[in-house]
C-alpha cells in the first residue's frame, strides 16, 4: 500500500488568504495523485473556509485534520476546542501528544491519554506522536520512554474499538532540523512499536508514521523504510514544490 502522507501546518501562515491559497496546492496535489492518501492538519481557525473549499473541489483523497483537542468534551473550558467541534466542522483525524504540544502545555500521559479517549468518543481518527523527550541525539533510543508513552496514552480504550488509528514516531532531536533518524532505526522503533501495540491487542487497526525533517530531499531514502506506513510532514508542509515532490517520490515508490 502507498504511505499516507500528514501534513502539519503548525501555526503557520498568517492570514485566511494564505491559507486558502496554500490548500489550493494540495487540491490539485490530490487531483493530480488521485491514488495517494493526503491528510492536512492546518490551525483551527482556518477549518471552516478550507472545509468548503474541500467540498467544492470534490476530491476525496484529501481530508482534514485539526492539531489538537481538548480533554473533556464540553462545557466550562476556555480557550478549548473540543473534539466534537472539530468534527462537526469537517475534520476526520486530529493530532494527538506532538511534542511541541505536550512541552507547550506540560501535558502529562494520562491528559494525552484523556484526549485520545476524547478523539474515539468524537470520532475523529486519532494520530498519536511518541518520540524521545529526553535523548537529543539518535545515539541511544530510550524504549522505556517510547513504551510508557504508548502504554499509557492507550489505557482504558473501549473494548469494541476498531477503528483506524495512527501512531507517528517523531524523534525531538529531528523536528525542525534538517536530519533524519537513519533508515535501521526507524525500522526498529517501528517494529518496537508494533510489538508494543500487539501486547495491547491494537497491531491490526494502527498504521506506524515517521516525523522529523522529511522534505523533498530526505524523502528519498525514507520512501524505502518497510515498517513505516507514512509520514508527518512540518516545514515542507508549506513549500509546494517540496510537498509536490515528497508525493511524487512516494507515488512511485514499489
Ligand atoms: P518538520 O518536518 O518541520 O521537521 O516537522 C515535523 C513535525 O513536527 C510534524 O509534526
């Protein structure tokens, strides 16, 4: 299957125009890939006019995502977006634990947890972000930190749960950067996911992301990664010629 590609706007660009403008490459992105799966997560305030806009265009490979959500679904919150907000306003998947959220917020695994819980009761399709908090170089992969972010963020899911789900391992050290987790390491951070996922009975449902500096360049040897069922693309996200090229790369890939 081709990987399904994320794309993070972050809090970026500026105006509704922009913004408009922007998500006007990706619709002729989708028509242009008809078989590559393009999911953009822009800021919330911009989910209502880009929705139409998705409408208008009657692509159906290009859905809409929102960054995050609140941990309760309603009532004395301010500031908050809750879950059934975001899908009544056209969204399908929202981000879940990105590590500039959980450093922003001080968010704890049990809130990430909450807020996951949150996303299955709304039904949005949750994309929930590990990466080592701690490490600030590849050298050494802390498990036990990847395990306890799994874990705990998935406890007390409900038992009939079976829908899509995707889990993106971002390490922090490659956000933003300009470098990549090599090819052997993601491997083994996928695979070690996937065990984590299968102790918890979830490997079925859960598609494995990689995040971190993937561009136009850096695409070309990560389109070859064999655990990996697609990726959470920041920075590129906003440069069209990149992100027309990382589509390009993966819709050729074998
Ligand atoms: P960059 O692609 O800019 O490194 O960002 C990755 C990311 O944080 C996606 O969520």
């Amino acid at each position: 299957m081709l990987k399904k590609l994320f794309f993070n706007w972050k809090m970026n660009p500026a105006s509704p125009s922009e913004a408009s403008s922007l998500f006007t490459e990706f619709i002729s992105l989708a028509q242009f890939q008809p078989q590559i799966s393009l999911v953009v997560l822009p800021p919330y305030v911009y989910l209502s006019e880009l929705n139409q806009q998705l409408q208008t265009s009657g692509v159906t490979n290009l859905k809409l995502g929102a960054q995050d959500l609140a941990r309760y679904s309603a009532g004395a919150y301010t500031g908050q977006i809750s879950g059934q907000m975001l899908k009544n306003m056209g969204c399908q998947y929202v981000l879940i634990g990105h590590s500039e959220t959980r450093e922003a917020y001080q968010l704890s695994h049990e809130q990430i947890n909450q807020k996951l819980l949150q996303s299955l009761e709304s039904g949005l399709v949750p994309i929930l972000c590990v990466g080592h908090q701690s490490d600030k170089t590849i050298t050494e992969i802390n498990y036990p930190e990847l395990s306890e972010q799994v874990t705990t963020a998935l406890q007390n899911l409900p038992t009939e749960w079976q829908t899509e789900f995707y889990l993106a391992y971002e390490p922090v050290w490659a956000i933003g950067t300009g470098k990549t987790a090599t090819n052997p390491i993601i491997e083994e951070v996928g695979q070690f996911l996937k065990q984590e996922l299968a102790k918890l009975g979830l490997a079925k449902q859960v598609g494995i992301l990689y995040g971190g500096s993937v561009d136009d360049v850096s695409i070309q040897e990560l389109v070859k990664l064999q655990q990996i069922d697609g990726f959470l693309i920041g920075g590129a996200s906003l440069k069209p010629e990149k992100f027309k090229t990382i589509a390009q790369v993966v819709a050729n890939q074998v």
